[in-house]
C-alpha cells in the first residue's frame, strides 16, 4: 500500500462521521486478511464513535448523577486523600513541641542565663529542614513508582512504613535519631502528596473532579486541626513526657487506611497502560453503581475503557514515551509550567503568615491558651472555606476562583502590612484578625482549586510525573519560604514583622498577572477535550470559548497507522473475547 492511498483512506475517514459508510471506503487501503484479523477497521470506528459518546455523556454528567453513579469512587478518592490528614497532623505538631519544657530538656541544652532547656535554633531549622527535604524525595516516589507498581501497592507499604517511623518518633534518644524520623516520614508524606491528586483524577467523571480534589485541601486543615485540639488538650499537663501524647495518636491513622486502600480499585488509567484491559475493565465496575435511568454498569464500563484506551493510544503516538523529560517538551512544557507554578503561587502570596497568626495575638497580650484556641478558629475557618469552594465551583470556573481569589488576597495582604506600620498592640491583635480573614479567603479560593487545576493540567501519560514535578517546585518554594519568614518577623533580624505583608501582597499581584495570560480554564472539560484544546495550541483566555473535536477516526488512525488502528481493535476483541468465555 502506498502513502497517496494511507492519505486518501485518512481524508474519508475524516469527511465522513458515519462508520458504517466509512468502514466501507477504508478497508480497501488497509492490508489485512479479514479471516485472520477481523474487519478491524470497522471495529477502530465504532470504538471511535464509542469514545465520543462516552466523552459527551460523561461532559454532560450532573453532580447528582455523578454522586449517584460514582459513590464507591467518591469513597476511594476519600480514602486516599485522608492519608493527607496525617501530614497535615504530624508537620503541625513540631513547631508546638519546642513550648513544651519535656520535650526542650530530651532534645535541648540547659542555658545558664535563661535558667531553663532551649532546643537551638540550628537544631530547629534541621528538624524542619528534615522533613522538607524527605517531602522532595517521597514526592519523586510518588510520582515515578505508581506508573510502575500502580497506586495501590505504592501506597499500602509507605503506610506501613509509617507505624514503624512513629515508633521511631516516639522512641528517639537524641536529636538525630529524631531528624531521621522526619526525613523519613517526609519521604512517606511527600508520596502522598502526589499520589491522592492523581489517583483522584484517574477514577472520578468529571462533574466530580473538582470536589474530590479541593478535599485534599480540607485534609490538610483537618489534620492541623486535629493536632491543635490535641495540643490544646495537653498544654496544661505538668507530665514532661506530654509531648509524646500527639506522636501517639498518630498510630491510630495508618492501619484503617492501609487496610480501606487494600480493597480499593488500581487506577483504570494505570491498568490499560500497562496492557491490563481486562482488570481495567474490572476496575471501572467497581467504581460504578446501577441506576436505574442508566444503562447497565457493564455497559458503561465497556464504553469508558475505550474511552481511556483511545486516549492513552492518541497520546502515545503524539508523544515519544511517557518519560520525565516528555514533561519538557512540546504542549507538554506548557501543561508542566501550569501545573508547577499554579502550586508555587500557593507558597509565595503569603501562606506561611497563617502560622503565624498566634504569635501576633500574644503580642497583644494574648495568654498562650487562649492564643491556641485562636490557631483552632483559624483552622475551622479554614475547612468552611474549603467547603464554601465547592460552592463557589458550582457558579464559577478555576480561572475566576484563582484570578480573583488572588486580587482578594493581594488585597488583604496590604492591608495587613499597613497595620503592621503601627507597634500598638491593638493593632497587634488586629493583624492576627486580618491572617484570620486571610485564611478564610485562601482555602475558600487557590487553596483548594489549585489541587483540582493542578491535576487537570496533564495528559493522561504523564499525570503523576507533571504533579510531582509540580509539587516538587511548591516544596523548594517552602524550604526558601521557611527560612525568611522567621528573619522578617524576628525582631533581632529583619524586625519586619507584619510589614512582610507587602512584599506576599506584591507577589500576589504579579501572580495575578500571570494567572490572567497563563491559565487556561477547565470547568467542565473532559480530559480528551483539554487534550485537543492543548494539541491545538488554543489561547488560555480562549479556552472557555472553543469547542473541540474529540476522538476524530480519521485524525487518530493517521496518527497511529496500520498497525496502530489494528493492535487498539483487536486489544478490545480480546477483552470481549476473555469475558465471553468466563
């Protein structure tokens, strides 16, 4: 067969939306003997036709039916994600524990002219450091080893890995062995980190994506939350081995969760790149539920796994792998730099303030109890603001959320570091408000929908790999971030204190900026269609307002050829043909 032919069977293929009257002008220019293969070519277009189908019924899914379809998904996603409520427990806790006189006299030195045990500074930024720097490499894991192993049996051993590193927590002679704990149970917190967003996007229809992703944001507040009602509880506690009361609970989390994540369905994204059609298929049936104004769930299965297979074959034959360096090329750099700087803007407009926010009110004379019951108001409003997102979602779309979420930001950041101007303690107390305010506004807008922007920047190939590379950025921001914020606000340093506002204000700002000509909108775009919108180079402001083609036959079998168009049919043949025999 000649390459005039191959192009003139593509050109019909494309003119003509009827596979039955394709079929028909096709085969002729494809070699295949029909008694051995099948009429695949027939096969390729109804699974095209099918594709699309399944892409519009998903695109026009509403919430209601979505949680009626989806719950056993919503469930798992659930599941997962709660493995975030650890970290946002256990990274909360440390900070606090340097109050505490039992924990300064194990891990401390006696200073003679305080009269008391201190923990040094140098020993403080190592044990923070320590995490931050395990969060980097167990975000790397999170982001590699899925695409291997799957999600599952990724996440089931760093879970048990887990109960083991409390006990080395809890049990830590020195200083040392306690930085080990935290640069290994960051290693364990990163690859969740990466691991829930991706899982999340890879078994939820997209009417859901959004909600289940922003409750990533919510577990992180619920385990803050968590720790500083446990720390509340123990403040007044006269035990010096207190402090060991919150490593402690900590061994309530990871069994439950292991065992809720043993019986939780692999990734049907994962399952079909590895070959594993049938499992996929599987997989998908045990994310759905019968309804009785739907087809049956088989049927809907069968119709999503070829939805996945075409797009993962589409993908496969644009890009040259599925390896790191493909985030850095072609489209793939621009749904990479989405991604990674979305995650950014969350750690450089002002975030690491929102800790800081008791430290502002015992400056106004605040008692330190009193002072923790703030930080838990703080946290509660966090988690309304989260859930007033999912609000908010319903009405406006990411870019609208992130743009002005940012502009509000920017807004209450300024005037943060105008009351900072003043040294009264009035004012004192009116800044911790203002941070209170702030931490509304930050997880009613780009603290949660950055989960959801973050993972629907990827193409399915590369999804675990763009969020790592994502989150990696967010985590190096964190470690800079973590390492100024005490010089402005330490008055023996910088002495900039709330004023440090201003500089968080000014780079909410130019985050705007760059939201505004970067950040393309996808509310209620199915994967294939982001997809396209990127393979076509559309403008982000452009987006809302394009409508692509999905799942085009003619465009996909020249993409992936002869032997393409006939391995994609008879995978499918064969998965109809196990299920037949069983």
């Amino acid at each position: 067969m000649n390459k005039e032919e191959i192009t003139q069977s593509i050109n019909i293929a494309k003119s003509d939306s009827a596979s039955s009257d394709l079929s028909k002008e096709i085969k002729p220019y494809y070699d295949h003997d029909e008694s051995k293969d099948g009429d695949y070519v027939n096969k390729f277009l109804d699974m095209s036709k099918e594709a699309r189908e399944e892409d519009q019924r998903d695109k026009n899914m509403t919430l209601m039916e979505g949680l009626r379809m989806y719950p056993k998904a919503c469930f798992f996603s659930v599941v997962l994600s709660a493995a975030i409520i650890m970290e946002g427990y256990d990274t909360n806790l440390l900070a606090s524990f340097y109050a505490y006189q039992g924990f300064a006299e194990k891990f401390g030195k006696y200073y003679p002219d305080l009269g008391q045990y201190q923990v040094p500074a140098k020993d403080q930024l190592g044990l923070s450091m320590c995490y931050q720097t395990g969060a980097l490499v167990g975000v790397f894991i999170g982001g590699i080893v899925p695409d291997r192993i799957g999600y599952r049996w990724t996440m089931i051993p760093a879970l048990f890995c887990t109960v083991a590193l409390i006990f080395m927590q809890f049990f830590a002679p020195n200083v040392h062995v306690l930085m080990g704990s935290f640069i290994l149970l960051g290693i364990n917190w990163g690859s969740y980190q990466t691991m829930c967003v991706a899982y999340a996007m890879d078994i939820l229809p997209t009417s859901l994506r959004v909600y289940l992703t922003t409750f990533v944001n919510c577990c992180w507040v619920i385990g803050q939350l968590t720790s500083s009602g446990v720390l509340k509880g123990i403040s007044t506690s006269n035990n010096r081995d207190a402090w060991k009361i919150p490593i402690a609970i900590q061994w309530v989390f990871p069994l439950p969760l292991a065992v809720c994540v043993f019986f939780s369905p692999e990734s049907p994204y994962y399952l079909v790149r590895s070959g594993q059609l049938e499992k996929a298929k599987h997989s998908l049936m045990r994310l759905l539920t019968d309804h009785p104004n739907q087809p049956s769930k088989e049927i809907i299965a069968q119709s999503m796994l070829t939805k996945i297979q075409m797009t993962i074959k589409e993908e496969e034959a644009v890009e040259n792998g599925s390896s790191l360096v493909e985030c850095f090329k072609g489209t793939n750099w621009r749904r990479t730099r989405i991604a990674a700087i979305t995650w950014l803007i969350q750690n450089i407009t002002g975030s690491s303030l929102m800790g800081y926010s008791t430290y502002f009110y015992q400056n106004a004379g605040v008692d330190v109890s009193m002072s923790f019951t703030f930080s838990i108001i703080q946290y509660c409003l966090g988690i309304v603001g989260t859930l007033g997102s999912w609000f908010l979602s319903q009405k406006f779309g990411r870019f609208e959320i992130y743009f002005y979420g940012l502009i509000a930001i920017a807004a209450l950041l300024a005037l943060t570091g105008g009351l900072g101007c003043s040294n009264s303690e009035s004012l004192s107390m009116g800044v911790g408000s203002m941070l209170m305010v702030y931490t509304f506004v930050y997880d009613l807008t780009i603290g949660p929908m950055c989960y959801c922007i973050v993972g629907e920047m990827p193409s399915a190939q590369l999804r675990s790999k763009t969020i790592m590379l994502a989150r990696n950025l967010f985590n190096i921001a964190g470690i800079v971030v973590a390492i100024v914020t005490p010089y402005m606000l330490n008055p023996t340093e910088w002495n900039w204190k709330a004023k440090s506002a201003f500089l968080w204000a000014g780079l909410a700002l130019l985050s705007a900026v760059w939201v505004y000509f970067e950040l393309p909108e996808t509310k209620g775009r199915t994967f294939a269609e982001i997809d396209k919108l990127f393979a076509e180079r559309v403008p982000a402001r452009q987006f809302k307002h394009t409508i692509p083609t999905t799942f085009d036959a003619g465009e996909i079998m020249e993409k992936l050829g002869n032997e393409g168009v006939k391995a994609v049919a008879n995978n499918i043949e064969d998965v109809e043909l196990m299920e037949r025999k069983v």
